[in-house]
C-alpha cells in the first residue's frame, strides 16, 4: 500500500519542521499564566493507557476541574460517576496521563502530559469535599509538560458558537441507547425520566 505513512521521516516530509512559538510554548511546571489558564478550565479530558488498551475520560467540577498543589504537582478529585473506573485501573498500573483541558468561551486549550498516582490522604479527601461529600480518591499528577493549544480545532468546530449549538432532542437518549444494547432489557424511556432526580442526588 503505497499511501501509507510508515516512517517518522515520510511523516516529517509532508508536515516539515515545527516553528518556533510551537516549541517554545512548552513548560515542565505550572508558571504562573499556565496558572491561569488551568483556574480557567470546570473541564478536560483525562488520557490514560493500561494493559487493556488507552482509555479517555471527561472530569468537570465548578470553576476549575483541575487543582494546583505546587509547580509540578496537579490535583484532580475524582467525584461520583458509573463505577467503571477505567482511567483508575490504567494509573494504578501505567502512571503515563494526558490532559486536554478546555476553557469556556476560549479558542485556546491546554495540554499536559505527565505521571499520576492514585492518594486517599484524609486531609486532602476533606479538602475536596463537596456538600459533605469527599471525592473517593485524589488523582495526584506530576507535570512533565505542559502547554497551550492553538485555536484553530476550537474555532473549526465552532464549539462555543451558539449557531453551532445542536438540540439535544435531536439526538438518542441515553435510555433509548441503553435500550438498543439490551432488547430493551435496560434503560428506555424510565431511565431518562429518573435521569435527572438520580444525578442530583449523586452529582457529588
């Protein structure tokens, strides 16, 4: 097969040399505008890699999803969800994360790559708490990079453009969804009439 790329030099030929600004950029700690951005971002995505295979996860909290401990050290508490824990499996046995952090209203997003472990330090367990409710464990990333993105997938995708919103009703369910894979055996249309009284009652 002729069009396939299967050298790091065939890659370079076509795409060429990064310029400077995209080199540059890059820090091995939090400095204090990189600071700013993360305080800026209720959302990422968590990328993990695990005997099974990668794995990628949304986190969100109000204000900031994503916590600064010191230069090197981020904090992430990890708030109720399905129990699956596939990003949790993958820390324990491979520490190699990836963020990709979004910011409301922003073209710009923020990468960082680095190694996490998994803490249930007490004081960190009440320093996190929500309502009363502490985050079963603390996801403790050591920074090895960290850097902005330039806008141009944001602005492409239109993500925070209001024409660009899609109605929810247009899309399946999440009951209808769960219907489909099981003959109608779980989920359908009890399960998203009970959505919303059951996820306030567990957001934290």
């Amino acid at each position: 097969m002729t069009d396939k790329i299967t050298s790091i030099e065939a890659l370079e030929r076509i795409y060429g040399v990064p310029v400077a600004a995209s080199i540059v950029k890059v820090a091995d700690r939090v400095t204090p505008l990189y600071r700013q951005m993360i305080a800026a971002s209720p959302f990422c995505a968590l990328a993990t890699a695990g005997p099974e295979g990668l794995d990628c996860s949304p986190r969100g909290d109000p204000g900031t999803c994503v916590y600064v401990d010191d230069e090197k050290t981020l904090l992430i508490p990890d708030r109720r969800g399905n129990n699956r824990i596939d990003s949790l499996r993958n820390i324990v046995r491979d520490p190699r994360v990836a963020l990709m952090m979004l910011i409301p209203s922003s073209g710009s997003t923020l990468r960082i790559n680095g190694e996490a472990e998994l803490t249930v330090d007490p004081a960190l367990l009440q320093r996190f708490a929500v309502k009363g409710k502490e985050p079963r464990c603390i996801i403790r990333i050591t920074i090895r990079e960290l850097y902005f993105q330039c806008a141009r997938a944001v602005l492409r995708a239109g993500l925070w453009d209001q024409a660009a919103q899609i109605n929810p009703a247009s899309l399946p369910t999440p009951g209808q969804i769960l219907a489909d894979m099981t003959n109608g055996e779980t989920g359908g249309e009890a399960y998203d009439r009970e959505w919303p009284e059951r996820a306030a009652k567990t957001m934290w």
